[in-house]
C-alpha cells in the first residue's frame, strides 16, 4: 500500500499553517517568532558586538554565530535536558552555514553576531523552523543581507515525496500500517530563493537519486512561499511603525500561539 | 550595566518619590497570564509583567524514586536565563545568578508543603511521578524571580498528568488528573534603593539596588520562603516593613493567578 492520505490531511506537496511576526524580544537588536504547524522557534540578534573568547575573533571580517537550543519541555516525548547535546550544536552549526553565505559582516572586523534560537515545541522541521525565524531576525537587526533564507523539510515517506514533514511522518510506518515501503527520508532543505540556492541539506534514510532531485524541486516551490510569509512579517513591522510615526513596537512579544 | 549616572539618578529620584518609570514604589507592571498553549508540555504558563516575558512548561516522567524518600514523587523547578532574552546572558552552563533565580523559585513552592508528594507515588521504592517544571525566559526586563514564579506555579495548575499504561507514559494521551498542589505560593520581591523600598524592579533599577529581599506568601499571612539578596543590609523594622508589603501584594497576584 502507498500513502495516500496524509495523516494530518495536508496535500502532498502542502505546507502546514505558518505565522510569523519580527520585533517580538525587545531586548535583542532583532527577534522574530516563527510557527510551522506545531513547532514553534524565537530567534533573537545580538550584535555586531565584541567578540569573546578574543581567539575567535576574526580581523578580516564580522562572525556570525548561531546557536539553536530546544526548551526542556518542547519535546514530543521526555523532558530535554538543558545545555548543549551534539546534536543542538551540530545543528547550530549547520545552521550557520545556512545563514551566514548571505549575510555582509565585512564592516565589522573582530566583531560577532550572536543569533540565539529557541525552540518552545516542536513537532518536527524545527532547524528548518529555526533558520527561518533567524534569517527574519538578522533581517530585522538591519544586519546588511543579500537575500532571505529560508527553509522547509522535504522527504520521502510510503512512496511518496512529501513537503514539510511533523512528527509521525518522519515516523510514518509507526502511525499508518500496510505500508510496503517503509523507507522514510528525511531531508532538511534552506534555500536562498532569489537564486535557488541551496545552503543547507541534510538526509537521513534510504532513498534513489530520483527521488532526492524530486524531492529538492518540491522544496522550491515550498519555500518560496515561506519566504513570502517571511517578507510579509518584516513588512508589517515595518509599515505599523510608519503609521504609527514612531519606533516602538506596541505589540512587541507576546507572539505566543 | 548601568552606569553611574543613571544608578543616582534612579537614587535621586526615588529620594523625591518618583521611580525610574513612574510606577508608584507598591504597583507591579501589568501581568498577563495565559496558559496552557504549548503542544509538547504537559503544563504550560506565558507570563508578561511589563517587558518582562516568561514562559514555563510542565514536563512529567517516571523515574525511581531518592532511597530516603521511596513512597514520594519529586518536583523540581528549573530556570535557565536564555542568553536570548538579555544582552548581558552568555551561554554556557548556569552562573550563580541564574541558580540563584531557579533556587529561590524551587524553595518556595518546595517549602510551600502543600504538594501532597504520596499521590505522586506509583509503587514505593520503585516508580513514582516526577515533574519537571522549568522557565525559560523570552525578554528580561528585570524582576525574573516573581514573574519566573507566577509563571512555574500557572504552569503546575495548569498540567494534567500523560496516561501511563502497562509502565509507559504515552505522552499523546493526556489525563484529566491534576497536580496534587494544595497552596499558591507567590514570590514577591522587595528591593531597597537608598531610603526607598519598591516592588516589581525592572532592569535599571534592579542595577541599582543595595539590598532586596524575596518572600514567598502561600495566603492566610503565611510565609513559605525568604531570601536576602544583594551586598547591603537590612534591619528587623525594614523586614518587617517589606514582609507585610509581600504579603499584600502576594494576595493580589495570587488571585491573578488563580483566576486561569
């Protein structure tokens, strides 16, 4: 049997629901919440300020550096043991490099830009979740970028290629039975979308080529709309502030869900 | 940091009766409370007093009990101040600022004695409930440990226990059991700045504080918790001065609370 119905109802090639907002941490030089179904990322922009320890610092130009934590309670299962696990620092690394091939830090010599991500739940794609809510805040800190990033999962699940997986489709054979593929591919994609390209892929599972160059086409599409949303959110701060005739964000945090 | 000038303005002003913000020295800034929103917490607590913005989620499990207390369950209350929400956080492992914010939140609940631990047991010596309370602030704007504590306590009322099954939690599956908590403790802050004593600090004037003292009130003019902080002293006359405000306004925040 395929998987021919997904299981939270969506098409195939369907997002989930998104919201987004910038400006919600006023103590950060920029913030923004981003919410893809359940899973649910604050990221807040420090800097360019100071670079400690000094051994990191670069002369030539400004470092960004990205740092993704789970809270201990937004895991689907037990609770997540605060701190860094290699896994939030591998993922705080690729997510760097996700970000950092658009941004323009070369007035800020030894300097660094911290970018703090802060996932509050979770229901899966939540580095994807991550570095779109990052991308929006060093957007909104005026950090000079040549372009968004944005970001969404795509994989394979019961023969199907699909878009923007949650949580029982990376473990699908789990939640529906009969599969006769079991394979599951899971492929974390971000995108620069004016040029299509790709600064962030991961894939973990059993799949062919074909499927994998399918796979990235759909992402396009898909995230071309999350950088939609995205534009969307920054402009709508940015324009409530001009009619408001002031800087201040009224509304700042409280984005919640 | 603030720096000089601002900490005697702060000083200077509160001598003539006028606060950094313009509060009155007893008002807290508006709180909010809205609870039970995230989808991966069993409990679940967003707290806003002013610019201050917490939220606490309720995670629980089943572990083995400590072998002096084997027909109890545990509760523990964590906080980590996020390097998100301030400037003046850097990440790494907890300093004693944040340990000291986690602790006195823990202690007031813990010493509030009205968490009846025995219904918490599954079977003495072996499995008991463990609940996990931790906060994580979004926007520090001072004042951490009475908004951390609304928020931890909303966060309790608030969980309901996951179905445990054939010795497994199904984390999918929520009961409508509720936290045997009996009492609402509340943590109010007092800091003195020169001859003034006020309540809710934000950042500066926290900055600029010679002593402060948290009380936690669990009602009926009961106390449950106390910590001095800060390098400066106090006398007996001022603590009671400070207590008898905590207990004030402990009562107001418990009926915020207790309204969720």
């Amino acid at each position: 049997m395929d998987y021919n119905k997904r299981v939270d109802g969506r098409d195939f090639d369907e997002l989930r629901p998104i919201e987004a907002k910038v400006g919600v941490i006023k103590k950060a030089d920029g913030s923004a919440f981003f919410k893809m179904g359940n899973t649910v990322a604050y990221a807040a922009v420090y800097g360019p300020r100071e670079m400690f320890p000094k051994f990191m610092q670069d002369p030539k130009r400004g470092v960004l550096r990205c740092n993704y934590n789970m809270m201990p309670f937004s895991g689907a299962g037990e609770r997540v043991r605060p701190g860094p696990s290699r896994r939030s620092k591998e993922i705080s690394a690729v997510t760097t490099n996700a970000l950092v091939s658009v941004v323009d830090l070369n007035d800020f010599p030894n300097a660094v830009v911290d970018v703090y991500i802060e996932l509050s739940q979770t229901d899966a794609g939540s580095r994807c979740c991550g570095i779109n809510a990052a991308a929006m805040a060093l957007a909104d800190a005026g950090i000079a970028m040549k372009d968004m990033v944005a970001a969404v999962a795509v994989g394979f699940a019961g023969n199907k290629i699909v878009v923007d997986l949650n949580y029982e489709e990376e473990h699908l054979p789990d939640y529906v039975e009969g599969l006769d593929n079991k394979d599951v591919a899971d492929i974390p994609v971000a995108m620069i979308p004016s040029t299509g390209e790709i600064s962030l892929l991961q894939m973990d599972g059993i799949v062919d080529k074909e499927i994998i160059i399918g796979a990235l086409n759909k992402a396009k599409s898909a995230i071309a709309q999350v950088s939609k949303v995205q534009r969307e959110a920054l402009k709508e701060k940015f324009a409530s502030q001009i009619v408001n005739g002031n800087g201040d964000d009224e509304n700042a945090a409280g984005a919640g869900n | 940091m603030i720096d000089q000038e601002t900490r005697k303005h702060i000083r200077d002003s509160l001598e003539r009766g006028v606060r950094y913000d313009g509060r009155k020295k007893d008002q807290f800034r508006d709180i909010s409370i809205r609870t039970g929103f995230l989808t991966t917490a069993e409990g679940s607590a967003h707290v806003k007093c002013g610019d201050t913005e917490v939220i606490a989620g309720v995670k629980m499990s089943v572990e083995k009990p400590f072998p002096d207390t084997p027909d109890s369950g545990i509760l523990m209350v964590g906080a980590e101040l996020l390097p998100m929400c301030n400037p003046k956080y850097e990440g790494g492992p907890p300093d004693a600022v944040a340990i000291e914010v986690a602790r006195v939140i823990d202690r007031g609940i813990r010493e509030s004695k009205s968490l009846d631990n025995h219904r918490l047991c599954i079977k003495a010596g072996e499995k008991v409930w463990t609940i996990n309370v931790d906060i994580a602030p979004l926007n520090d704007d001072g004042n951490l440990i009475d908004v951390g504590s609304i928020a931890a306590v909303a966060a309790i009322l608030n969980a309901r226990f996951p179905s445990y099954e054939n010795e497994k939690v199904d984390y999918k599956k929520k009961t409508t059991e509720r936290v045997p908590i009996s009492k609402v403790p509340v943590a109010v802050t007092i800091i003195k700045i020169g001859n003034s004593f006020i309540v809710d600090p934000a950042e500066q004037e926290e900055q600029a504080l010679d002593v402060r003292l948290t009380v936690t009130t669990i009602g009926d003019g009961q106390l449950c918790s106390l910590q001095k902080g800060g390098e400066g002293s106090l006398t007996v006359e001022e603590i009671d001065k400070m207590i008898d405000l905590a207990i004030k306004k402990g009562e107001e925040i418990r009926k915020l609370i207790k309204q969720q």
